[in-house]
C-alpha cells in the first residue's frame, strides 16, 4: 500500500510539482493545503501517513502546525520543507516533532522514503 | 452715575476724562460736607454720611489711578463707578424727596460693585462662569430686589424718621416689603459668603506672586465681607448698633481701593528685579536652562517656562529642541516675546504677571541677547533632533526595503527556481520510459527559467536602474515615462550630468512621484520637467488628479523627503483637495 502525503504549502506552483514528483516516486498525496488552519483540518479528515509541510505558510508558522499535528491518536510523520536556507531553520527542527527536512529544490521520493524509514 | 467709560484714545481726551471725574468727585464731596455742615443730614446718620464721603473719594482716585495704569481692563472703570455710587447712596441721608430716592436705590450698590472688583483681582476679568454667577447674583440683589423692596415701603413704619416721599412707592404692604427684604438679606449671606470661599480657594491655589498681589485686597475684602454680614444681621437690632456697623464697614470699605491699588502694585515687581536679572545675566555660565532659572527668579515665578520660536518650522521648541506647544495651562498665561521685531520666544507664567506688561517687556529686552542665544542654540538642537529622526527613517526605510527584496525574491524568482529543480528531476527520471512526457517538463521548465530571469530582472532595475549610472538621468527617466500607467509629459534640460547621487535622488523623486500618481493621483496626465543651473537641480512633478496629497502622512513622500534633505535639498509638495499634484525638488549639485 502506497505511503499518503498531505502537501501543506501557501504557493501553487510547488504543491503542483511537488505532487507530480511524489507521485511519480509512488507516493500517494491525498490532498494539498494552501495554509495552516486547513492544513490541519484536512490532516484531521484524511489522516495521512506524513504531511509534507512548508515552514512558513504566509503569515502563519510551519512549527506551530507541526505541534498541532502531533497532538492526538493517530500522528502523521510531518516532514518539514522550504524554499530558505535549511541553516535558518536547524534548531528550530531539531526541537520540533517534525522528523525532518527537505529543501525544496532536493524533494524527491527517495529523500521522502529516507527520512520516514 | 455712568459706566461708560470706554479706553480714551487721546492723551488730551484721557485728561479731559480725569479731570471731569475728579472735579464732579470733588464737588459731590464738598456737597456732601456742605450738607453735614449746614445741619440738612439727619444728626443720627451724620457720623456714617462723613465716612461714607471718604471711602467714595478714596474710591474714585484709586479708580482714576488704577484706570490711567491699565485703560483697556474695567478695574478703574469699576472703582469710579463704585465711588459714585456710594455719593449716590449717601443722597439718602436727604431731606427732599428725589435725592432721597436715588440714594435709597443705590445704596447697596457698592456691595456689588466691591464683590465684582475682588473677584475679578488682578486681570480685571472674572476667572470662571461661579464668579459671573456671584457677580450677576449681588448686582441683581442690590439693585433688582432694591428697587422691588422700595415699591411696597411705607416710611412712617421707620422709627425716628421724619423722612421725605418715597417716589417709587406704590402701597404700604408690610409683610410683602418684610418678605422681600429677608430675601434680599438672605440673598445677600449666601452671595457674601460664595464670595468669600471662592476667594479662600483663589489664595489656596495661587502662586507666590499671585499670593503677593492677593493678600491686601484679601485683608481689606474679607473685612468688608464680615462687616457687611454684621450689618445685615444687625439690621434688625437698634438704629444706633446699625449705624456704628455701618461706619466700620465704610472705613473698611474705603480701604478696599487702596488695597487694590497696592495689590496691583505689588503684583508688578519693580525696577530692581531687571537690574538683579541683567547683572545675573552677564555672570551666567553659557549652560542651558540658566536663562529659565534667571527669570524664574527675577519674576519671582517658580512655574516660568520659556519656549524658543523656530522660524524654519513655525514651531516652538524646547531648550533640549523638542517641539513644544507653548499653551497655557490652567492658571497660567502665555506672553510672546519680541526681539527687533521678530519673535524669539514665548514665555508661559503667572498670570498676575501679565498684570504689568512693562515690567514683561523690560525683562524681555533685558534679557533680549541671552534669549536670541538660547534660541539659536535651541533652533541647532531642534535640527539636531530633525536630523537624528530623519536619520533613524532612512536606516528604517533601508531596512523596509531589504525586507521587500527578500520577500520578493523567495517569493517570486526562488519559487520558480524550485519548480524548474523539481521539473528537471521529473523529466530525467521520464527520459527513457516515457521521452514526449519529459519533452513536455523540459519545456514547462525552460518557460519557468524565462519567467524567473524576467522577474530578477525587474527586482534588479528595483534596487538600482542600471539605465541611470550606463545612459543617465535623460534616459533612466524616459524608460520610467515609458512604463508609467498614465501619459507623462517629458521635459529634461540638462547640459551636463549632476553628481551620480544627486541623478539618483532625481531619479528616486520621480519614480515615486510617478508611482503616487498611478496609485492615488486618478490622473491623466503627468508633467515631469528637470532643469539644471550653476547650483542646482530642479525637479518638478505635477499631474492633473484628485490632490491632496500629505507630505508628512506616506511613508514614500517622507522618505523622499530625507532623501533629498539628506543632500541639503528641499522638498515641496503642493496638492489642494481637486487641483492636482505638484511635486518640486531641489538638489544642490555640491555638498
């Protein structure tokens, strides 16, 4: 059974291509969210093996979802991704319950599969 | 008896006026004397009619004195008024029967009259709309009343009074006319008393001058009051305990003026305080705030404040430079004051103070050097001030700005260049299997390479025109009309080409005059004209929209402000409500 994806990221034009890579890479994304407050809604409703979650979604916090994701019965495995240097965010995703991070330009199924192994 | 005495204009029609006071003063008094003298006074009243005359004298000549001080304020006014009036209510002691009426009716009159002078000490004017209430109250009760009084007052009732014909008597009604006068006398407590606590409260609140100039006026007043609270009380015992009241409140009514007088004088603080001010003066170290504390003292005021005028601003500033507004706060008054005719600064004080502009002025003018200095000290400091705020706007707009290009930059060309990454990994992993579908990505990618590389190209022209520094200010503003939304008129005289920062101050001035136009203006056409001369560069924006535009409200037309004072340049913007928008720079082209 293939591995479901939520993609959670405030610009089209990467969930879209995001989307394509995964799911050429056998993934299956469930569903997209263009902001935080749907993110986790749609998390709630389509309960994802992992959420693939931009760290800043505008004006909200990536983190802050990140630990509203982890609280409750079923946690999906959020890895965290951004367009900014993934020195900006080192710390930040150490502390967090995200398992970790892609940069975006390096999305793949293969890093994907890694960091959920 | 008339109140119409108006500021005389002329020094001739001012002697005129003292004279024809003083000589009708005069022969009231001798009257009055004559009429002791010759037996027509009734001898139970002959005691009280003698005193009476001098306080009404001692009345008009402190009027005269107190009137020819300060012609524009109704205190002299009110003291004459006061003193006629008590020759009027000394008419009662008459024989025949129109003095006797005039005098019944005036009488009390100056109860009044006194109340309203005490209340009103020192500016001649009543402070609060209780004061008025009080004032308008005794004038309505002394005069009103008295005349209501009259009307319903048989004399043959009055013991011992072989009296003359009361002409506005109408019928004899005992219990009306007792009614109406335990009014006027209960009336007459309460207003007394009001009087007395609003001049209690008046002392407890006033400053050391103000406290200076009360206290005779305080003395004097609150023994007319007491005594006149005895004479109203005592109106009902015998003639004689009345009469001996009555006489002790005429003496200390005829002190009350003098009082006044020495009130007034005391609030003015003589000559000396101007000497002692220029000697300190010229010991002073150069430190500021010393020119406050020297006139505090000299004007004997605690609460003295000095605000220094900044032309260049149209404001007042404080001696650290910050903007003041000089107003005056409760009790206090605000004098502007002069040098050779141009304002240097104002001084917030006392208004018992305001009392005697002569000493103000003389003050002023001693003064006068030291406050130019202090001024011009506060004037450098008021620009320092300028300088470090506008200092502190152009690092914050550096900083705005940064952020703008970040976010621009992640959010428009970085985005696009992940994509392209993501496509391209997709197409290399389509190549083989399926090479149209991977055809397809590589196109879809090299359209997301143009689109980034147009839009680094756009945030590369925002951060600086390269036109402006390869083709100058010419070109740089013909490809600006070019890209702007509405039609812009294009007029550049340039012989030669300014400094590179001033070409890009220019520049800057423009594109957002420009960008203004396109965003607010609702205009159709814009006019942009450069001209350069020995000194300058002129830049001149106009449009033909909605105007009123605020110079000081957008952070753009601020900035662009800094800018351009930043070269020691001057920016104006000149935008009525519904006449278009005129925006004029000008750029020394040295430093």
């Amino acid at each position: 059974m293939p591995i479901t994806v939520l993609i959670v990221d405030d610009h089209p034009s990467f969930r879209a291509m995001a989307r394509a890579v995964l799911a050429d890479d056998g993934f299956c994304v469930v569903g997209e969210a263009a902001d935080a407050e749907s993110g986790l809604a749609v998390a709630r409703e389509l309960r994802p093996d992992c959420v693939l979650l931009d760290v800043q979604l505008g004006d909200a916090d990536g983190f802050a979802l990140a630990e509203a994701l982890a609280v409750g019965g079923e946690r999906p495995a959020v890895v965290m991704t951004s367009g900014r240097d993934r020195g900006d965010f080192e710390a930040l995703i150490g502390a967090s319950a995200a398992c970790g991070f892609i940069p975006k330009e390096r999305l793949s199924g293969s890093a994907l599969g890694e960091l959920l192994r | 008896m008339s109140f119409a005495i108006a500021p005389v204009a002329t020094p001739q029609r001012a002697r005129a006026f003292t004279a024809a006071v003083s000589l009708t003063a005069a022969a009231a008094a001798a009257g009055g004397v004559v009429a002791i003298a010759a037996g027509v006074v009734r001898n139970d009243t002959r005691t009280l009619a003698a005193v009476t005359l001098v306080a009404a004298l001692s009345f008009v000549g402190s009027g005269l004195v107190a009137w020819r001080r300060r012609p524009d304020v109704w205190t002299g006014a009110l003291m004459i008024a006061a003193g006629f009036a008590l020759f009027a209510g000394s008419l009662a002691n008459s024989n025949s029967a129109l003095p006797f009426t005039i005098g019944l009716v005036l009488a009390p009159l100056p109860s009044a009259i006194i109340g309203h002078l005490i209340l009103s000490f020192p500016e001649g004017r009543l402070h609060s709309t209780l004061e008025r209430l009080v004032v308008a109250g005794a004038y309505f009760v002394v005069f009103v009343v008295q005349i209501v009084m009259l009307m319903f007052m048989g004399f043959e009732h009055v013991t011992g009074c072989p009296c003359p014909t009361n002409l506005l008597f109408i019928r004899d009604d005992m219990a009306l006319h007792s009614l109406i006068m335990s009014t006027q006398r209960f009336l007459g407590i309460v207003l007394a008393i009001a009087a007395a606590w609003i001049v209690v409260r008046r002392w407890q609140n006033a400053s050391g001058p103000l406290r200076r100039a009360l206290a005779p006026i305080l003395v004097t007043g609150s023994a007319t009051i007491v005594l006149l609270l005895a004479e109203l009380i005592a109106a009902n015992s015998s003639t004689r305990a009345w009469a001996a009241v009555s006489s002790a409140e005429r003496v200390a009514i005829a002190l009350v003026p003098i009082a006044y007088l020495v009130g007034l004088f005391r609030a003015r603080l003589g000559r000396v305080a101007v000497s002692d001010l220029v000697i300190e003066l010229g010991r002073m170290p150069a430190e500021p705030g010393h020119l406050r504390d020297a006139l505090s003292r000299a004007l004997r005021d605690p609460s003295l404040e000095l605000a220094y005028w900044v032309p260049e601003s149209e404001t007042y500033v404080g001696i650290d430079g910050r903007t003041v507004e000089p107003a005056a706060a409760a009790g206090q008054t605000v004098t502007v004051l002069e040098r050779h005719g141009q304002r240097i600064a104002a001084l917030v004080h006392d208004p018992a103070l305001g009392e005697d502009p002569a000493l103000l002025s003389a003050v002023s003018t001693a003064a006068g050097l030291a406050l130019e200095n202090e001024r011009l000290l506060a004037e450098l400091r008021a620009q320092l001030e300028r300088l470090r705020e506008s200092r502190a706007r152009i690092v914050e707009a550096g900083d705005t700005e940064r952020r703008r290009l970040e976010r621009n930059l992640h959010d428009g060309a970085q985005q696009r260049l992940v994509s392209l990454a993501l496509g391209l990994g997709l197409a290399e992993s389509k190549v083989e299997q399926e090479p149209a579908t991977a055809v397809t990505l590589l196109q879809a990618a090299r359209e997301e390479l143009a689109q980034a590389l147009s839009e680094l190209r756009e945030l590369a022209r925002g951060i600086h025109p390269a036109v402006l520094t390869e083709r100058g200010l010419t070109y740089a503003l013909t490809t600006l009309a070019e890209r702007a939304p509405v039609e812009v008129v294009l007029d550049v005289q340039l012989d030669r080409r300014p400094p590179p920062a001033i070409e890009a101050a220019a520049y800057y001035v423009v594109a957002e005059a420009l960008a203004n136009v396109a965003k607010y203006a609702q205009a159709t056409t814009a006019t942009v004209s450069v001209t350069i001369d020995r000194e300058r560069l002129h830049v001149e924006v106009a449009d033909d929209g909605v105007g009123g535009a605020d110079a000081s409200a957008g952070s753009g037309l601020r900035g662009l402000d800094d800018r351009v004072q930043a070269f020691g340049g001057s920016l104006r913007v000149i935008s009525p409500p519904g006449q278009g928008t005129q925006i004029l720079a000008e750029l020394p082209l040295r430093s």
